[in-house]
C-alpha cells in the first residue's frame, strides 16, 4: 500500500517552494540591477557628449560616479541593514534605483546627470551588500550555494542586457543619422533620443524588485536580534519546514547567547591577533587588484574602445553585447570549477589570461596610434573668433598614403579650465569638426592642446582587439570575477566580517572609481596602449598575489580557515 503525505504537508511543501523561487527571482533582479548600473553607460557615450555639454573629466566622473555612490553606500549599507533590517533596505534601494533613472533622463547638464548616476551607485552599492545579506540569512544550507550563484549570474546577466539595449538603440540612431542626410537638428534628436530611451528602459526591472521586496518577509536572524522571535520563526517557516524552522531557531538562539556570554566575560580578544590581520589584509587587497585590473573601465567604455579600434558604431555594440555574454556564459563555468578546482587555481588561470590579453591589446594599439600626426597647426589655422569648423576630409587635412582606410581626428582642447576631447571620422555622416563654447564659457578662450589624426585601424585590428578584449572578460570571469566575492567572505573571520567586508569593500569601489575617472583623460593625453599595459602591470601583482600568498579555501569550513591564519592545527 502506498503512503501519501497529509494534505496540509504537501501544501506547506509547495507553499514553501513557491517563496523559495519567488525568493530568488527577487534576488535574482538585484543582481540583475547592479549589472546594469555598470553596463548601461557603454552605449550610452556614443551619444550622451554629443546632446550635452561635458568636459573630459564631467564624462568620467559620469561614469565613475556609478562606483563612488556604491563605495559609499557598500560602507553604510550594513549598518542601516542593522540598524532599520535587511528588507527594508532592499525596498530602499528599489526606490533609489527608480529615482535615478528619472534624475538622468530628464536631466539637461552635468549636475543632474552625476546626482543621478550617483544615486544610481548607491542603489547598487547597498544592493551588493544587502541581498547576499538577506540570502545568506533566509535561504536553508541546502539552497545557499544555489541562491548566491543566482545572483552572481544576475548581475552578468544584467551587464548582458545593458549591452543589448544600447545595441538596439544605436541600431535606431544610426539609421536616423543616415536617413538626415547631414540634418543637424534631426541628428541631434535622434542622438538624444538614444542615449535617454538606453536609461529609460531600465526603470522595469527597478520597479519590479522595488514592488517585489515588500511581499518579502525580513530575515529571522534580524528579527531574533530584535528579540521578535515568533516573526523569526514565521520567517523560518515560510522557506523551511517545521521540523527545521524549529531546530534552525533553537541554534540560532544557542548561539545568540554564547556570544552574549563572551562579550559580558571579556574573552574576545584583541583585533591585532594575526588571525585578524593577516586575513584583514590579504581580503583588501585581493578586492583593490580586482578592480586594477580595469574590469570596470572595460566594461563601462568598451563601446567606445572598440569604436577607437576601428569598428563601426553598429559593430562596436555588437562588439560590447559578444563580449559580455561572453562574461555571463564563464561566470557559469567558474561557479562550477570553483568547488572542484579551488579558489587559488582559478585566480592563477583566471589573472594570467588577463595578463597576455591586455598585453597583446595594448601592442595592438600603439600600432594603431602609432601612424597618427599632430595637425594642431591646422585646427589653429581654421580657428575663428573662438569657434572652429573644419570638414573632416582629404582635401582639408590629407588622407594616409597607400590606403582607403577612413580617417580619425581626435582633438584635446578646453574652453577655460575643462578639458573636452572631440573625435569626428571622416566617413561619418556628420564628418565636421565643429568646437563652440556653451553658454558658461562664452568668453572663455579656445586653445588646442592636442590635435592627432591618422588612418581609423582596419576591420581587421578592430575584431582582433575584440578578441584581446573577448580573452580579458574570459579569464576574468572564470577567475577573479567569482572568487574575488568568496574570498571576502571566507578569508574574514566571524568576528570581523561585517566589518571587514564593508572595509574591503570601501576600497574595492574606491579603486574602481579612480580607476574610471582618470581613464579619458589619460586615454587623451597618452593614448588607449597607456591604460592597458598599466592595467597588466597591476594584474601582475594579483597573480603573484593568488600564487604565492593566498590559502586555499576550497572544502574547508570557516572555522578551519579562521584556525590556519591562528596557526592552528589543520
């Protein structure tokens, strides 16, 4: 005779698998958020520059603030989480993230548009803190690997999605440019058009998980810290069983008061313990070498390095949406490979890769940078009153012998104390060097700092640093990009990981940000080749970093680990 479960059982069971998914789904578009907060801005300097006045530091701190506002917001994100509950600053960071999408589209200058790529960093930043918080706090042990994977693969999913949103909005303003047939006005709307429907169009997945995080229930270890201990268990019971909610509480309450005990006996012992620095330490510095490996700049400005590559707008977007899916496909590879092959072989294969592929992408652009000549003289020539406007062509400032290759002109020249970079093709449809003061600097003077033109690389250059670029996010995804966050977690001890991580953290974003604020203007004065072999250079110490210094944590517990940097016994 064949047993069947009560029917209130097998109700609970599904009740319990439907919050489950529902769960992850919402967690699921947090990191689908905080992928598009890094990737959406790629497409959108195609066009942003052109429909608003910015100075080359104004479009870096424009990208760069998305960093700065999570650097912040990652710090302060685990106290108010403290202080107000996990949920709570799930809903926050919803609203901030919807907010900011409304800042930038109707934003007409540089301050609402940094007020709201900053705000958007901060929804972010609290967003990287917080949900894999409230993962590992509400989901069963059993589903704890499966829900942190979720979200790492979200949050390149949503890198993935930005880039296909900029590739079908370029798509729409490119046949519009050719269709006005060198009409400025109408050239002007369809780029504006663009760049404002690329931020308009994620506002969706932001009120979704803003909407979707009130039908959450708050964590049970927050509650039982609150002393609310029948919401802790309704909260256990809505993702566990009975039988477990009741156990997962009576341990939770086991250890609430064993900890209590030691704070009120003193025997807690000091922070300067080697097992509290040597992994303090080696967690930050892991977290800053990520980010000088210049991830975050290739992402944000990859449409516009592959552009400088010689690629043509539609096939740099097509570049930016290959590479990464490239990113979200070997994010799936590394969480598979990084419980069988450990965390230190991932990050030697994972930073060496990285290592030769912008090595060989910088090579690739001091071959294509390396034919360009100054023809600052020339721009000075044409120079008139403050203004200048120069067609871009052979007969104005020559063509490069032996070759049909169109021409780049790329112009470092400021109106007061800004620097500004224009860069116009010749084979554009709006092939004019046009330089005009806004109304702030009406009376400022024009000089020309820097004035270099020189064939546009061939197809040929520009697929094959798509490839260099194709190997970067490869080996950074397989390695650095999923063990950087297992590293944090499991290098710092239990005492000071709260702490630690948003520490870590701070200086993780506080690197990126640097990072992406100097890239322009470098890229201006030095040339792409500078940032790339200088990226290498950093990704050099990360491997001897992961070789030589790192543990391997791969199978052991927590507490094993916190014992190793003792000098415990394994």
């Amino acid at each position: 005779m064949v047993k069947t479960k009560p029917a209130f059982i097998a109700t609970n069971s599904a009740s319990i698998r439907r919050y489950s998914w529902f769960l992850l789904l919402i967690a699921g578009l947090g990191g689908l958020l905080y992928g598009i907060d890094v990737g959406i801005i790629a497409a959108a300097l195609l066009y942003l520059s052109k429909t608003i006045s910015l100075t080359v530091w104004q479009t870096s701190f424009i990208v760069a603030a998305v960093l700065g506002g999570g650097m912040f917001s990652s710090l302060v994100g685990g106290v108010l989480a403290d202080l107000f509950g996990r949920k709570a600053m799930m809903i926050v960071s919803g609203l901030m993230f919807v907010a900011s999408v409304g800042l930038i589209v109707f934003s007409q200058g540089f301050a609402p548009l940094f007020i709201g790529r900053l705000l958007q960093g901060m929804s972010g930043g609290v967003i990287a803190v917080v949900v894999p918080l409230y993962l590992a706090e509400c989901l069963s042990a059993n589903n704890r690997g499966r829900g942190t994977a979720i979200f790492q693969f979200a949050l390149t999913f949503g890198i993935v999605c930005a880039a296909l949103i900029g590739w079908y909005y370029t798509r729409q303003a490119e046949t519009a440019i050719a269709q006005a047939a060198g009409n400025h006005a109408l050239i002007l709307a369809a780029q504006n058009h663009a760049w404002r429907s690329m931020f308009l169009t994620i506002v969706y997945p932001g009120l979704f998980f803003f909407l979707g995080a009130f039908a959450l229930s708050e964590t049970p270890r927050w509650l039982l810290l609150r002393g609310r201990v029948d919401e802790a268990l309704a909260a256990l019971r809505r993702s566990t069983p009975e039988e477990e909610a009741q156990l997962e509480l009576t341990e939770m309450q086991a250890l609430a008061k064993e900890n209590n005990k030691a704070k009120a006996a003193g025997t807690a012992g000091s922070l300067l313990r080697r097992k509290y620095v040597i992994p303090f330490v080696l967690a930050c510095a892991i977290m800053v070498l990520n980010q000088t490996t210049g991830i975050n700049s290739v992402l944000g400005f990859l449409v516009i390095i592959l552009r400088q590559a010689g690629m043509t707008a539609s096939h740099a977007t097509q570049g930016d949406v290959a590479v990464k899916m490239l990113n979200c496909v070997m994010t799936l590879v590394a969480v598979a490979l990084v419980d069988r092959k450990g965390r230190t072989f991932l990050l030697r294969i994972g930073t060496a890769g990285v290592v030769i592929a912008l090595v060989s992408a910088g090579v690739l652009f001091i071959g294509a940078e390396s034919g360009r000549s100054d023809v600052r003289d020339k721009i000075e020539a044409a120079q008139v009153g403050n203004t200048v406007t120069l067609p871009i062509s052979a007969t104005t400032l020559g063509s490069a012998s032996g070759t049909n290759r169109p021409m780049a002109l790329t112009v470092l020249y400021s109106y007061g104390d800004g620097d500004h970079v224009a860069t116009v093709l010749s084979d554009a449809p709006d092939a004019v060097l046009t330089l005009t003061p806004d109304a702030k600097t009406a009376n400022a003077p024009l000089r020309i700092k820097r004035a270099r033109y020189g064939p546009v690389p061939s197809e040929k250059v520009g697929w094959l640093i798509t490839a260099c670029l194709a190997l970067f996010m490869a080996s950074y995804s397989v390695g650095p990009g999923v063990v950087v966050w297992l590293a944090m977690s499991e290098l710092m001890p239990t005492r000071i990981r709260s702490i630690g991580m948003g520490v870590s953290l701070l200086l993780n974003q506080g690197a990126a940000t640097l990072i992406a604020a100097v890239f322009l203007p470098v890229v201006g004065n030095y040339g792409y080749a500078a940032m790339f072999f200088f990226w290498a250079g950093c990704t050099v110490i990360y491997f001897v970093t992961a070789a030589f210094f790192l543990p391997e944590t791969k199978g052991k517990t927590l507490e094993e680990i916190e014992m190793h940097f003792a000098g415990g016994a394994k």
